[in-house]
C-alpha cells in the first residue's frame, strides 16, 4: 500500500459508519497498541531511564526472553519492568480513549498483551480475555500447581532491595509458595505456562461470539503484526468469515494488509493507534440545512 497516497480522514469515516451499523464491537489488539500508548519495548531511551546497570552490560531493549542473567539482575529487572508496566497508577490516556469509543456497544476485548491496560482504563476486567497471561500473576517454573499468585507484594518485596547501580536485588528470591522451587511471571513463554486464570474468560467470549452469528460484529484489531499472529491477527481473519456480518478494521501502521478473500468487509488502516483516535475525534461540522440533499 502506498502510504503517501492514504487518506486517514476517508478511513476514519468509513470506521465511524460501520461502527455505527454494529450491534457488537470486538476489540482486539497487540504489542502495537501498547506501543502507541507509551510502552514500547523497543524504546532504549525509555530502557536506559529504567535499567542503567542492564544499559551498561549492552542491553538496549526489553525484549529479554533467553538472555542469560544472574537471577538477582533478572528479578531486579521484572520488579522495575512490572512496577512500571502493569501497576503504574497513572490512567493512560490511549485506552481510555478506546473506552469512549466503544461507549455503550455491546463489546469483548482480546488482546496478547500482558500488561492490563484495558482493565485498568475503563473496560470492564471480566469481558478481556488475554491468552498470554498477566504480569500482575506469577507461578512455579515446574509447574507443580495450577495455582498461581498476586506479583504485587512480590514486586513491592523486591524493589525494597533493589539497587537501580548494580540492577540487582538482595535477600531472599522468589520462591514457589507451594512446593519451594522457582518461580516466573505467568505469561505465555513455554509449555510450563499455567492458563487456568484465563480460560473462563476465554469461555465466555466463545459463548458471546456463539450467539453473534446473525449480529453485525465489527472487529477493530490494533497493532498485531507477525510475532504471534495465531493469537489476534489470525483468529480476527477467521471470524470475518464465520460471521456472514462481520467486518475487520486492521489499524496497524507496518502490516495493514487484509485477505484478497474478505475484500469489501475490511478496512486497511496503515497508522497507530494514536493517530486514528485523533482522526475520529476531529469534530465534524453537522450538514447545512440550507443546502438540498
């Protein structure tokens, strides 16, 4: 697609008609959408500020699935991580504007994102569902329960003996309350993932998509590219076509492309998420009642 020649302000509208034909709005997003809200991984600056002694051994992004590090460097690192992705107070503006924008529609969000920012900013906790898990649970590496545990007063713990020069902690590390042996964030990395505290969740959206079959479901996919395509971006292609009314809005400023198969029941935007709530916030003028229709 040729971004120069994209009109935003043309997508915007077509957003805005068909969210007004929907009866139900499925809301599903990825890293991406995180990203426009101010999280992004990638940000060194951002990895600079918040882990100076990781900066200096090399480390520049927060993509720090397989690096080898001491456990005392890799818990300082998830406390600082956790505390200022998942249990910051501050209300981001983003989803909140999402929020608005779903307004009172019927609607369920589905996201892979870890960090809950939906929750947080006005959605209602019990109609997200995120697959990947939570930041705000933990769980045994073996795993030898299903249970798993508020990471809230395990950060707070850590972080009292967090030393921002060495990035490391002190005392005492994590440890399975159950049988002892180690712990880690319960976010989807291996087999060992505990998926318990989210299949409910998961079950209730199937049974509301269950009963979307006659309705206009109008699927608003954010920022899901290819890193996990089999958790948003693909299961948002299947139920277009499962559900003769639904349509797909692809919001994703790298990999906007839609399927040859869905064309006329898909919009193709290529721009954050950012950008596009701006759009559709613009204020429009009502129509001149002077001027014949």
């Amino acid at each position: 697609m040729n971004e120069s020649a994209f009109d935003l302000e043309a997508a915007a509208g077509t957003l805005r008609t068909w969210l007004g034909e929907a009866d139900r709005v499925l809301i599903t997003a990825g890293a991406g959408l995180s990203a426009a809200a101010g999280y992004d991984y990638g940000d060194v600056d951002r990895f600079r500020e918040l882990f100076p002694a990781l900066h200096r051994l090399g480390l520049r992004s927060r993509y720090m699935v397989g690096v080898p590090l001491p456990p005392e460097l890799w818990w300082g690192y998830w406390a600082v991580h956790i505390d200022d992705i998942r249990f910051s107070p501050d209300p981001n503006p983003l989803y909140q504007g999402l929020s608005s924008l779903a307004g009172d529609k019927e609607h369920w969000v589905m996201t892979s994102n870890v960090d809950a920012l939906f929750a947080r900013n006005g959605f209602d906790p019990d109609r997200v569902f995120t697959p990947q898990g939570d930041y705000g649970r933990y769980q045994c590496v073996t795993p030898c329960t299903p249970a798993t545990w508020d990471t809230r007063p395990l950060v707070t713990q850590l972080l009292a003996t967090y030393d921002p020069a060495t990035g490391a902690v002190t005392g005492p590390l994590p440890s399975c309350p159950n049988c002892g042996g180690e712990v880690e964030i319960n976010v989807r990395i291996g087999p060992e993932f505990v998926d318990a505290p989210y299949l409910p969740a998961g079950r209730r959206l199937q049974d509301w998509l269950g009963t979307a079959v006659d309705a206009r479901l109008l699927i608003l996919e954010f920022g899901a590219g290819f890193n996990t395509p089999g958790v948003i971006r693909w299961p948002g292609e299947h139920l277009t076509r499962q559900i003769p009314h639904a349509r797909l809005v692809r919001i994703n400023p790298t990999h906007p492309e839609t399927p040859a198969d869905l064309t006329g029941r898909t919009l193709s935007v290529p721009a954050g998420a950012d950008q596009v709530l701006d759009a559709l916030t613009v204020p429009h003028p009502a129509p001149d009642p002077a001027v014949a229709s």
